[in-house]
C-alpha cells in the first residue's frame, strides 16, 4: 500500500484555531501602531508646513506669478494649508487632511501663557509670514510672542506641542508642551 501525503482534517482545524489566535493578539498591536503613525505624520506636517511657508518667504518666492505679500500657515480644525497672498488675493498651494482623530487646538502663547483675552481656543488658526530674505518675520499679531499648535491623541496618551517662533523665527516640536526659547 502506498502511503499517501497531505493534512487530515485535525491537522487543519489545528493550524486555522492557531492562526485565528496569533491574528487576535496581534490586531490591536497593529492598531495602536498604525494610531501613533496617524499622530506623528500630523505633527510632523504641521511642522513641514511652517517650514514650507518660512522657506518660500525666506527665498522671496514668486505667489502665481506676482509678488509675493506673505505666506500663510492655516490651521483648522479638520487640515493644514499652505497659502500665498499676493494683489489677486490668497492662493492656496497645499492643503492636508488630518490623519488621526486627534484634539487640534491652537494658541497665541507668550512665555508665560495664553493671552488673557483667549477663554476658548480659536477652530482656525493663520500664522503669516511675510517675505524679506533673512528679515522675514511673522505676522506683528505674534510680536515677541509664539503661536503654539496642540495635537492631543487621548486614545493612545500622546500630545505634541509645536511652537513656531517670532523672536527666533522658526518652527519647532516642544517635548514639555511649553513654548519657551530659553
């Protein structure tokens, strides 16, 4: 007799029921993974987005085709938007969804906290940054202040706090939330 070769039914039923076990553990590994991705890409595009508006301000650019009177960072609740103002109005380069489910919350902050007239924050936020090579500044409405942009992701305890500057003029990521240049 010759012997045959294959799985019987056990075999099967055993691998699929081991299988079925490695999937449940895993899944909520993947998703909690793939949660922090969505949260750190948002972050980091807000921070490219105000690169992008300081880098086009800093190098003078051209807003279709005319010159340039400032670059908008735009922030809302629901996505980021890169814009141009020039005489025809403001033109929009780039606009980013949101990718997490995160709080979005934005702040005109000095050193020592929000402006006492701010009770809730605002649902939009423009940080405008007007050319001039290196004496590229942003907006008077930030003078020798900060704005700071606020993503809480409460589902997998992270919050990041980006600051963006008008004394030293750039963007950057605060680990301790605060906006301090010190």
């Amino acid at each position: 007799m010759q012997k045959q070769k294959g799985f019987t039914l056990m075999e099967l039923v055993v691998a699929m029921i081991i299988i079925g076990i490695m999937t449940a553990v895993a899944a909520p590994s993947f998703t909690k993974w793939r949660k922090q991705q969505q949260f750190e890409t948002d972050t980091q595009q807000v921070l490219s987005l105000l690169a992008d508006a300081r880098a086009s301000a800093l190098s003078d650019k051209t807003c279709a085709g005319k010159q340039t009177e400032k670059w908008i960072a735009r922030f809302s609740e629901t996505e980021t938007k890169l814009l141009c103002k020039n005489s025809d109005g403001e033109q929009q380069i780039s606009s980013f969804p949101w990718k997490s489910p995160a709080t979005i919350t934005f702040e005109k902050a000095t050193g020592i906290g929000l402006w006492p007239t701010v009770t809730t924050p605002p649902s939009t936020m423009d940080i405008s940054i007007f050319p001039g090579g290196t004496q590229s500044l942003i907006d008077s409405a930030y003078a020798d202040k900060l704005a700071r942009i606020t993503i809480d992701f409460t589902a997998i305890g992270k919050v990041n706090t980006v600051c963006f500057s008008s004394i030293a003029n750039y963007p950057f990521l605060s680990p301790s939330g605060e906006c301090n240049e010190e």
